[in-house]
C-alpha cells in the first residue's frame, strides 16, 4: 500500500464543494488524504466543516490560501476557484513543489496561458486541467476508432448549447459576465465558461494525431452576441478550421425552456453523434446504424473520476494526466479569435426578446427563434444573418496571427458597451463629482 497522497483545496463554496465530496471518496479508497483547506471567511461555512467532519479527519482551515500552503507539505492542490485567480494562485503551488488540479479553464487569455506554461516548466508534475469530459471512457473509445481511420476521413465537428440563464447567474459574482476588471482581460462568456467542457470537446473530436489530442485553431469566423445587460457575450456562432477539418460552434445563454447540447462529427462514411449521459449513434453511410451506452453520470461522479485519474499519475501508475495545461492552449486560443474575428457584441433589439420571470422570481431573456436558428446553423453553417435574423450583424474572421489584436479588441467592446450608459447618466455623473468637489474645497 502506497501512503495517502496529501491534498489541500482552496475554497469552499460553490464548486469547491464538489471538491470536497470528491476528495472525501478519494481518501475512503486510500488515495488522498486531505490536510486543509482555505476560505476568507471559513466561519460562514461552519455546517458544511461539520458535514464533512473537518474534526475527525483532522483537516486544518485557514482564512488565506498563502498561509494554507506555507503550513503545509502537500502533493497536490485542487483549484476550483473563480477563472481571474488561477494563474496566480497556480505560480504559488508551483514555486511551492506542489502540483496542481486546475478547475476549467485554466485561463481564458492567451498570454496568460503562455505565462502559465512557463511557470509549469519548473514543475515536477504536469498540472491537469479539470475538463469533465475526456475522461469517459467511451468517448475515449470512439476518438481510438476516429483516429484509426474506422469511420472514414474526419470532415467535420459540431456542438450547439443550449443553457438558458436567468439575470442572477450573471449577478452571481463580480467578474460573471465580465469582459474586463481593472486592467486584466476577464472574458466570461458562454463558451469559455459554463459550456466549455463542451467546446474542448469539440476540439478533442478535431485532434487528428492521438487519442489525447485536439485540433489546433487555423482560422475562425464568428458572431457575437448579448440578450443579457452584460458587458461579454451571451449568443456565439463560430465556424472554422483545424487544419482541414470543419467545426461548428453555437451557443447560447439566451433561451427559454430546458437546457440542451448536441456533438457530433461527420466522416466520409459515417456520422456519430455522442452524447454524455445520453448514449451515442453511428449512422452509416451505407444505411447502417449503430447505438452505444455512454457514461451516463454526474457532475461530481465525473469530477471524482478525474481527480482519480490525476492522483494515480501523481503515484506514477498513469502516464500523463488527461487534459495538460499545454492540451488547452486550443480552447484559449478559440475563445480569443471569437472576440477578434467578430469584431463586435451585437446587442440584440429589444423587439427580438422574450422576457420571463423563473420560479425564483429572476428575469430571463430569450432571442426570437434561437433554437431553430442553432440547429439550421449547425446542419448547414449558415449564420443568423444568411438564415433572415433581422438582429444579425456579419462578423468577421481572424487567424492565430491576430491573437495580438485580443486586448485592443476587447478594450473597444468593453467602451462600446459603456458609452450608452455614459450618454445617458454621464451629464449626472458629472455634475454630482462637481458638486462633491466643491463641498470638499468648502
């Protein structure tokens, strides 16, 4: 038997508790043993400590994740903090010896990622990034039989999300919805947060070489768009090239209704469309089909699967962790030609808008006839503008040689969502700064 490995997580709340769960089935099986555990204010999460009996596990909490981390000799530390934190709080594990389980995305800036990366070459062990999906394995197994050619030469990919999101999910916290905070490029959007499992799922089907490979992004066309008041985008639609493969890409937080995602990639002689927790369906060419089980399970039972994964690489029993921080470079690099290839974030007009309170009294807000306009894009790649969308704009297109272009691009976006405000309040503003002046020079 192998001693525990020593783990620590930062944070507590929101999908931290996750964490928490996972790791408690973990260290059960003799894997993990967790030491501490970090939260500016621990003191609001005294039942959770309790349900997770904190005491008799002897795991240690601290207000400050530094202190955590300077306390304690550790093998590994879960991330699973807001997207803004991460690339610091991963330098502080690394300069430590400490390697790292780093919730997704690891960043949604480029730069960033490249820093990243050369903070990792000083790692002992390769960072995992916590990507929920490649760890099934099925779609493993499909990706093995695509990259053997079993289905004919690799045409296309496609995914469309579905996930409408009332006004609180954007409210939930201070960087949600945001495209800058102070002078660091935030990029919260729907592809690059909520549904970008998927999306990297979309890029793993594109990843000719190997079984844990993704396609790397040649060019891109988009359109973005904004339903909710956000400064990022809610609505996207990307097609574009990996190599001389097609993707598709459309979602949105922008509906009404239940929540849905497809994916699914098309070859010379077949069509398979996988879905996790839904099964998969090959559909032959040559008039067969074929039907398969897939993993069918939740968020933590995949979660825990992967920190399963990770900890026996960290034992020396795997040969590299699923997703690497390298192995996302692709995703960044997608969510970052959305914003430069379509130069813009259309808001859409008021009069191509379904307004509805939920069950717990929020707002949501739905575009006119987006599920039709997702599935018709999806089949056909055409955009919203080439199928009649009243409220489309034409985008544009970008390569990997504009990615330079990122901040001047989300810096005019930012500006262009604020100048209406400005134009409405600025004369307001402006007087009541006067009026604060002149009570201070009295």
């Amino acid at each position: 038997m192998k001693t525990p490995l020593r783990a620590a997580i930062i944070g507590m709340g929101g999908f931290a508790r996750h964490h928490h769960e996972a790791l408690c089935t973990l260290e059960n099986e003799g894997l993990v043993q967790l030491l501490a555990t970090c939260e500016p204010q621990p003191e609001r999460f005294a039942l959770e400590q309790e349900r997770w009996d904190f005491a008799a596990r002897g795991v240690r909490v601290y207000a400050a994740y530094l202190d955590m981390l300077d306390a304690h000799q550790l093998d590994f530390v879960c991330i699973p903090t807001p997207i803004p934190l991460h690339a610091p709080m991963h330098r502080a594990c690394v300069e430590r010896k400490m390697a790292v389980y780093l919730e997704k995305p690891p960043t949604l800036n480029y730069q960033e990622l490249d820093a990243m990366l050369e903070v990792e070459k000083r790692a002992r062990f390769a960072t995992q990034v916590g990507f929920n999906f490649i760890v099934e394995e099925a779609r493993q197994g499909f990706k093995r039989r695509l990259v053997a050619g079993e289905f004919g030469r690799l045409r296309r990919a496609v995914f469309l999300g579905h996930w409408p999101r009332s006004a609180g999910y954007f409210e939930r916290a201070p960087w949600a919805g945001r495209l800058v905070m102070g002078d660091d490029l935030v990029l919260d959007s729907c592809a690059g947060n909520a549904l970008a499992h998927y999306v990297h799922n979309l890029l793993f089907w594109c990843g000719s070489d190997e079984i844990l490979s993704w396609g790397e992004v040649g060019e891109v066309e988009a359109q973005l768009y904004r339903a909710h008041a956000i400064e990022s985008f809610d609505t996207a639609f990307a097609r574009g090239k990996c190599g001389d493969v097609e993707f598709r890409l459309a979602a949105t937080h922008a509906g009404d209704g239940a929540v849905w995602q497809r994916e699914w990639f098309e070859c010379d002689d077949a069509r398979v469309a996988y879905a996790s927790r839904g099964g998969s369906e090959i559909h032959w060419h040559d008039g067969r089909r074929e039907r398969g089980e897939t993993s069918n399970t939740s968020t933590v039972g995949f979660l825990l699967q992967n920190l399963r994964h990770y900890a026996h690489y960290l034992r020396g029993e795997r040969e590299r962790p699923l997703t690497r921080l390298v192995d996302s470079r692709p995703f960044v690099h997608l969510n970052d030609l959305l914003f430069i290839a379509s130069g813009e974030i259309a808001t859409i007009p008021e009069t191509h808008l379904r307004r509805q309170r939920t069950e717990k009294g929020e707002e949501s807000v739905a575009i006119e006839e987006i599920e039709a306009l997702m599935e018709n894009f999806g089949a056909s790649g055409l955009f919203p503008h080439q199928s009649g969308a009243a409220w489309s704009h034409t985008g544009g297109r970008a390569t990997p040689a504009d990615l330079p272009q990122l901040r001047s691009v989300v810096l005019a976006m930012r500006d262009a969502f604020a100048s209406p405000v400005m134009a409405r309040y600025g004369a307001l503003i402006i007087e009541v700064t006067q009026l604060g002046l002149r009570a201070k020079s009295l």
